[in-house]
C-alpha cells in the first residue's frame, strides 16, 4: 500500500487548487510498533510545518467505527491546515523534509491524505 505521495500525486495536487487554504486529511494504519516511529517523524516534521505556514489541526486515536465497510476502521486521525496547496507540495519536496520521510514510511502499513476544502454557505438577504 503506498503512504507517500508521489510527484504525478503532488502535480495533481496543485493542479486542481480551487485556491485558498487547504486541510488535509489523514487516515493512519500503523505498523506493529509503528507508532514509536511515527511520534519521532512528528516530532521533527513540526519544525517543517512551520517553515511552510501549516498547523496541526487535531491529532487522535481512532474509535470503533460506527458507519464503516469492513477494514475502514483508522489507528489514527490527523488533520493539517497549510495555506495553500502549493505549501503542502513545497514542504513535501523539501530536501531535508525527505530525510524523515522514512520514519513515516516505516511506522505506516496505509494510509490516506485527502485535501480538503472550505465549503462556502451563500446568506440570505
């Protein structure tokens, strides 16, 4: 299962920008003993998500399912706020962030990232 994006993953990525800030969503499946690896790769992606204007957002364990097919169940939930998608491609690409990408890569049997984007409600009157 791959857990990291890959280049033709990040051009589509900016590709499809509707513009504006972007939260990404992820899904974690952890490795057995994987989550020693993943807190070190958090640790050291924080000064990253600085450097390119992101924000954890939330970070927690998964639960038992309520609504969910069969192997839907998560180890764990993140969500990221960057400024844009650009951010989050630049961040990924960054040569010295690469260097931790391997703790991820390690601690994760699956995973998800999806971008998300605000939804927008007209007001009446």
């Amino acid at each position: 299962m791959a857990v990291d994006p890959q280049g033709a993953d990040l051009a589509r990525l900016v590709a499809e920008d509707p513009g504006g800030p972007v939260v990404m969503l992820n899904l974690l499946r952890f490795a057995p003993d994987g989550r020693a690896s993943y807190a070190e790769y958090s640790r050291r992606a924080g000064a990253f998500l600085k450097r390119y204007g992101g924000e954890l957002l939330y970070a927690g364990d998964g639960g038992t399912p309520l609504v969910a097919e069969e192997g839907q169940a998560w180890d764990a939930v993140l969500l990221v706020r960057y400024p844009d998608r650009e951010a989050f491609s630049r961040m990924v690409a960054d040569p010295e962030y690469q260097e931790i990408t391997g703790l991820r890569s390690r601690a994760l049997t699956e995973a998800v990232l999806q971008p998300t984007s605000p939804w927008s409600f007209g007001h009446a009157g």
